[in-house]
C-alpha cells in the first residue's frame, strides 16, 4: 500500500482506465523468435501493450536474479561465473515465479527462450501445469546482410529495451529516448565481427525450435525486412487471430 500512496490520484485513475481497456483484450501467451537487429526490440513493447502482457527476456530475469540475490540469482551467479551455461530448470523457474506477477496476468510476451528443442519441451510442460499454452510463435526472418547493418546503426534505451536506429528508427531527439528522454546506448557487442558470430550460432540452433512449432501449428513467419509499420501490420493480425 506504501508504493500506492507514493502516485497521484491521476496516475491512479490512468491506471484503472488502462486495466479497463485490458479486460476487452484477449489473454496470450507468446513467444519471438529472431536473430539480434531482426526488430524484435521495436515490436515486442507494442505487443505488450496492445494485449497487455508482461515481456520476459531471459537475459533480463537472470540479472535481475542475481542483483536482488535471490536463491536462484546466487546459483545463477556461481555458474555464470565459471562460465558455464544456466540450467535450462533454472530459467523455466524464473519464467514459472514471474507467471505470479499481477502484470503477467494476463499473459506473457517470452524474448530469448526457448532456444532449443528440449527448452521448449519443458516450457511446454511447465505451462501445461498451469492449465496455459503457447497461443502464437513469431519469426522475424531477415537475410544476413541486412542484419549487419541494422545493428551498426542500433540504439537502445537500457531501462525499458526499447530499440532505435539511426537511419530506419530514429529517437525524436538524437540520443535521447523517446517516452523518458534517457540517453541511448550502443551496445559493445552491436559490431559486425560479433553478429556474424551470433548469425552462425543462431542458424544452427534456432531451425529445430522453428520446426518444432511449426509442426503445432503456432509458427508464424513475418517478413522483417518491410517498414516497421508493416511489420506491425502483420504482427497485430497475427496475435489478434483467433487461436484454432
């Protein structure tokens, strides 16, 4: 009640009116897959809040995990630290504690997982407990060289991960975001040498989890490689279908 007491009844009020608009949107469980500068950072925050869903990177859980120093953040951190791999358990934890969140109600928007076969067997099987589903898969699909340079002209506002770029995207202000005027950051590892190495290691792994869904019916591959707004297009269409 404490954090309540510290908004304004007008901030209380659009809040009411949000969660009112909310109730008329339907409940999904999604998931994007697509390699890094395929425009996932620029859709996903309109997916979330066209349908009111909460957006879990993983990347983002396991950090949180760790600075918070949960039970789960604590052997996070002692295995990342040896440079070993998270447990495939550990993360469908974090997704599993998250699904408790008021904010993911509603439904959750997953960026980053599942990467494999066996990821999304047990995600699957987790969300089953739950009497949930998965409701759509999204491909952003876009050739290699178009990648190279997305990513070189990409920006990104740390606290929210929401995308820019400066020729295709760009923020109202040069280097400022948008919604909170924060400065925009370039990613160390947004160079060419580095994405070309993620592009191998993504290909490689990403066609199983495509087949996978594919065979259930719930992928949907989308041209990225359009303007953003028509990218937008198909991803509304997609995610407003009725689920079969």
């Amino acid at each position: 009640m404490d954090s309540i007491r510290n908004y304004r009844v007008e901030q209380l009020l659009e809040e009411i009116a949000r969660r009112q608009v909310c109730e008329t949107r339907p409940k999904k469980d999604i998931i994007l897959v697509g390699p890094p500068g395929s425009g996932k950072g620029t859709q996903a925050p309109r997916i979330k809040d066209d349908l009111c869903l909460c957006h879990l990177a993983t990347g983002d859980l396991l950090r949180n995990a760790v600075a918070k120093g949960t039970e789960i953040g604590k052997k996070a951190k002692e295995i990342m630290e040896k440079g070993e791999l998270v447990p495939d358990q550990m993360v469908i934890d974090l997704i599993e504690g998250a699904l408790e969140w008021p904010e993911c109600e509603r439904g959750v928007l997953l960026d980053g997982f599942p990467r494999t076969v066996p990821q999304a067997e047990a995600l699957d099987g987790m969300f089953a407990g739950k009497g949930k589903s998965v409701d759509h898969v999204i491909e952003f699909r876009v050739d290699d060289e178009v990648l190279v340079e997305r990513i070189a002209g990409r920006r990104v506002h740390p606290a929210s991960g929401r995308s820019y770029h400066l020729k295709f995207n760009p923020p109202k202000v040069e280097g400022r975001d948008d919604v909170t005027g924060d400065p925009l950051i370039h990613r160390s590892d947004d160079t060419e040498e580095v994405l070309r190495k993620r592009m191998e290691s993504y290909h490689k792994s990403t066609s199983p989890i495509l087949e996978y869904y594919s065979k259930k019916g719930l992928l949907k591959t989308v041209d990225a490689m359009q303007p953003i707004g028509s990218v937008w297009d198909e991803v509304h269409s997609t995610i407003h279908s009725k689920i079969i």
